[in-house]
C-alpha cells in the first residue's frame, strides 16, 4: 500500500511525454522538494490527462489517468496548491473539487 500524507496539485500544464524523471525535477522545481509519502499532481494543456508522482520514501511511484469524454477541473495560473483527500477524490472523477464544501457536497457558487 502506498501511502499519502499530503497531495499538492501545480496549476503549470505539463507535456504528458515527460517521463519520472522529468517529472521528478518539475515537483523540485514547482514544490521545492519531493518529500516522503507526498502526491504530486500534474495535468496536461487541454485537462484531459493527469500524471501524479509519489516519494514513498524508498522510491518514485508514477500514476497516470486519462478522461475519455470530459475534462479534469484544474486550477488556474502557475502556482501550486495543497488539496484534501476529498477535493482529490472529486478531482480525479472531473468533479468541480474547488467547490467542494466541509461537508463533502459539491454547491454550485
């Protein structure tokens, strides 16, 4: 099982050719280190594609998912962010996560 603490989520769209090392020195780059047991997240231009990078402490784990219809709601700018266990679990289904409430239901603002 791994595990995960914290997911962070960069706002930057990344070329989906990058592979784990690649990405690896963006995490550097955008989140100033790759700690253990940390999610990084990543998505394409278009919203279509997301890869996340794990440190699990002993090494580099990279997931990747693609939408068939529809598109991931990503944040805008360059910037990077830290996202709730449910705002990732509405992320990855191309729910709208920023409007996730306390509670856990999705309003409309």
């Amino acid at each position: 099982m791994i595990r995960v603490e914290a997911l962070w989520l960069s706002a930057a769209p990344l070329d989906m050719r990058a592979g784990m090392d690649t990405l690896l020195a963006q995490v550097v780059r955008v989140f100033g280190e790759a700690r253990p047991h940390h999610a990084y997240l990543f998505a394409n231009r278009r919203g279509t594609r997301m890869k996340v990078l794990v440190h699990d402490g002993q090494g580099i784990w990279l997931a990747c998912r693609r939408l068939h219809q529809g598109r991931f709601r990503w944040a805008e700018g360059t910037g990077a962010l830290t996202l709730s266990r449910a705002q990732f679990d509405a992320l990855v289904l191309g729910l709208p996560w920023q409007q996730l409430a306390g509670d856990g239901v999705i309003r409309m603002i």
